[in-house]
C-alpha cells in the first residue's frame, strides 16, 4: 500500500475485489521513496557512471551509449 496522506489509524479495511472486510489480512505501509531498495536505480547509476568513463574517449554520446549497452548485453 502506498503511503498516503497521515491518516493511519486502525481503520476496518475492506477487500478490493469483493468488497468484503478483510478478516485475517495484515496492511503493510511501503517505505518512502528509496532508490537503495529500487534495483532498477542501481542499474541506471551502473550504465551511466560506464557511459560516463568511456565518452572523452567516444567521439559522441550515441556511440559511448551503444558501446556500454553492447557490454551490458554480452
């Protein structure tokens, strides 16, 4: 579940799909944004620090992208 706004208090929390009061289930807040949790922010951090070594040695950004995705894929 998202994190709304501050309303979080103990709430009678109904099913989605029925409609029905959810007995037995357990309502878990999700942390704040967190790119340390996010893989896909470690991935981007790892293609653009590579993207950055190689573009003083590339003659332009397309070619020092294409040659670090080439890396990645292989």
């Amino acid at each position: 579940m998202k994190n709304g706004s501050t309303r979080r208090g103990k709430q009678n929390y109904k099913c989605r799909d029925c409609g029905r009061q959810a007995a037995g289930c357990q309502v878990v807040y999700l942390p704040p944004y967190s790119p340390d949790l996010n893989r896909i922010e470690k991935c981007w951090a790892w293609l653009k620090s590579r993207i950055r070594k190689l573009l003083p040695e590339s003659p332009n950004l397309r070619d020092a992208m294409e040659s670090v995705l080439k890396q990645a894929a292989s």
